[in-house]
C-alpha cells in the first residue's frame, strides 16, 4: 500500500542544532517514546531538518496548527507518509477533491449514526469482559483493547463475525509495514495484507451493490451521491480500508495506553474511580492527549516557506509531532502530568483543520464506554509485570504497548451477547 525510496535528495543547511539521537522514519525512536528528543526540539530546534531521512518536522502546537490549516501551502496529496506515494483515497486529498469525498463518507458518520450505536458499545464492552472476567488475568491489548474497535467498525462495515481474524491481521500487518525499521517480511505482509482486503471487499461491495437498501457503511458507500458524484468500486475500498485502520488501530491504543497511565498514575485513577460517570468525558480527553496514537501526519510544501528561523524548499516532506504538540508548555499546564480533570483539553489527537479526524465522536464514545465497564466491573485490574518491560511496536507512524499482562479478581459475568 505504501512505498518507499532510499534515495536521498539535496540536504539543506538548517541553522538549527542537530541532535544524533533523532531519525524522523526510525520506527525504534517512535517506540522508544522519545519525549526527551521532542522538549529539546520545542525548545532549541522547533522546526528540524533531519538529514538522516531527509524530513523536515515540526514540534510546536502552534506550527503543527500552521501545518495543518494551510493546505494550499503544505499538500496532503503525498500524505499521510513521507517518502510515500499518492494514495487514492482522502487521506491523500487536498480540497476540493477532499471536501467532495468527505462528503460521500461522511454519511456513514452522522451524528445520529453514532449516537444509535451506544447500545451496542455498551453490550460489545461486557461481552469482551464477560470472556475473561472470571479467569482473573488477560492480555489488555488483545482481550480486550483490540476487540472492541475491530468488532465495531467490522460490524458498521458490515462485515461477517467470521471475517473479522483476517480483518484485524490485514490491519496490523498494514500498519506494520509502515516502519522502515521493520524486515523484509513484514513489508510482503502488507503488501499480501492490502491485496487480501482489496480482494475481500470487492466481494463484499458486489453483494452490496446486488442487494441496495442495507444500512451498513459499505452500503451507504455504495450509494451515497452528493452534487452528482459517487464513489466507484476501487475507492470504497480504498476509504472502508482507511475507515478499518484509523477506527481499529488508533481506538486500541487509546483504551490500553489510557489503562496503562491508570495504573502508572494510582492516584489518578482513585480520583476517576470515586467520580466514574462524572469525569469519565474528562478523562477521556486526557487519555487521548497522553497516548496521542498517531504520531505524525505528512505534508509536501509546495513552496518555499519559511516557520521561525527556517526556510523550508519547495517539494520537502514536512511532518507534524502530534505527541511533541500534545506536551507543549505554552499550551498545557505541567504537561507532563497524567491528569484525569484536566479542563480545558485542546489536544491535537484527532489532528487539525479540514482533516481532523472523520471519527473522532465515534471514538470518543467507545472509549467512554470501555472505561466505565473496566473500572466498574474491574476496579481492582493492575499490571502483572513492570512497565518498563512492555513491548512496544516499532513504527513510525502508529505506535503502542503490543502485550500487557494484567490480573484482577475474577467478577462474575453478566451474560451479555454481541
């Protein structure tokens, strides 16, 4: 799906400071959760030319809000990796195209549509709990953070329960394949990965477009028209693909980051615990401004500009640190501070401007969901081996704790169905 080149172009010659411990494409950085590297940058070289990849980044909240609202000087057309191709869905739009396909998708993701699906997170949450609830230990990440975004977006696709293994291995090996640290393998694995989905939802969208009338996603894809237009078979697939990775990958790192902070910070999650339905909207936000999934977003310039003291080519890979934004002191108040009431919260999670995340009430209402049902019906799950022993992924792009063993004390189960 997304491709590569090793070539290198002219290096410019920043007046910043380099710093040897940053490699903008080295997933090992990523996972190594960097925030040292990123407070250096804000403070001494807020816009970074980074030889190693040949990227430019910015680390600033207020440069990452440049970026992101000036589309017609930093494109999306080459987005969201550098170094990448053109990709043929929105995500790699600017407007007008953008706007128009934005259109089309965003029937599937009506405020009403969303709120009409709060019955079914709630009964999804005690269906995945009630599957380890009694045997007192699981795995968070797979038990349950990465059930519930994968069975609901699978459902609001309107995929078979029985696809749903492949599904959740197509996306994981796609989002793999994005890290130029990974081995050859896992770059065929994506490439097998996109081929297998490609061939999966044309089946699906055939059956749709013999049978109209259905109130799935893909449904609504399939006809959806506005001022005329329509999307053909190829870009269903490309945006159902964009709608499976950005709902499934992002949501689950959020639900086991969001737990792993509550059991970092105890005090936190005493004061989220002794207000649960008060504070649960709250501290949410922070669980998403701490864990901040996606880790950048790119942009080309299409001329040269200037941010700060730095002057940016025409045709550069320009990338934004969500998570560098996300702890910028001029914004946030002891940033550093895992804190479940902090109010305001103008996070930069879902990214900024015309493509700030299509799912984000959808998300927003899964991990308020999850939360309440963890914490009520497992107050007292807790890590079964050290922090610092978790694995994290090494990619450039999406990146979290792969495996975390928790126990509690086994709770009956409440007999919910999915």
């Amino acid at each position: 799906m997304i491709a590569y080149f090793s070539g290198m172009a002219n290096h410019p010659s920043p007046s910043h400071p380099l710093r040897d411990s940053i490699d903008l494409m080295d997933g090992n950085w990523y996972a190594g959760r960097p925030h040292d590297d990123w407070t250096w940058m804000r403070h001494n070289a807020p816009v970074y030319y980074d030889p190693n990849s040949d990227v430019w980044a910015v680390a600033k909240y207020d440069d990452i809000l440049t970026v992101s609202r000036d589309p017609a000087t930093y494109s999306s057309y080459k987005a969201p990796r550098p170094k990448g191709d053109p990709l043929p869905m929105m995500i790699s739009m600017d407007d007008p195209d953008h706007l128009n396909r934005r259109k089309l998708v965003n029937k599937g993701f009506t405020p009403k549509r969303v709120r009409d699906k709060l019955d079914q997170i709630d009964a999804l949450c005690d269906m995945i709990i009630d599957r380890v609830c009694e045997k007192g230990e699981c795995d968070f990440v797979w038990d349950i953070a990465a059930p519930l975004p994968l069975l609901l977006i699978g459902d609001m696709l309107g995929f078979p329960r029985e696809s749903f293994d492949d599904l959740l291995e197509w996306s994981d090996d796609l989002i793999r394949g994005t890290t130029t640290t990974g081995s050859p393998e896992a770059s065929e694995k994506a490439m097998l990965a996109g081929l297998a989905f490609r061939e999966f939802q044309m089946g699906v969208i055939a059956d749709r477009r013999a049978n109209p009338g259905g109130d799935d996603l893909v449904s609504i894809l399939c006809e959806a028209e506005v001022d005329g237009d329509r999307l053909d078979d190829e870009s269903i697939v490309q945006e159902s693909l964009l709608i499976l990775i950005g709902g499934d990958e992002t949501s689950r790192h959020v639900i086991t980051g969001g737990m792993q902070a509550l059991m970092e910070f105890p005090d936190e999650r005493e004061r989220l615990q002794a207000d649960l339905h008060g504070g649960i909207e709250v501290a949410v936000e922070e669980m998403l401004r701490w864990v901040t999934p996606i880790k950048n977003m790119a942009r080309t310039t299409m001329t040269d500009v200037s941010i700060r003291d730095q002057t940016i080519p025409e045709g550069s890979d320009i990338i934004m640190l969500y998570p560098s934004g996300n702890r910028d002191e001029e914004h946030f108040v002891d940033p550093f501070r895992f804190d479940v009431t902090r109010d305001p919260n103008h996070h930069m999670a879902f990214g900024f401007g015309t493509h700030f995340c299509l799912g984000a009430s959808l998300a927003r209402l899964e991990l308020k969901e999850m939360f309440t049902k963890v914490l009520t019906r497992l107050p007292d799950i807790e890590m079964r081996v050290p922090q610092s022993e978790l694995p994290w992924r090494n990619s450039n792009f999406i990146t979290g704790v792969e495996e975390m063993p928790v126990k509690f004390t086994p709770t009956a189960k409440v007999g919910a169905s999915g």
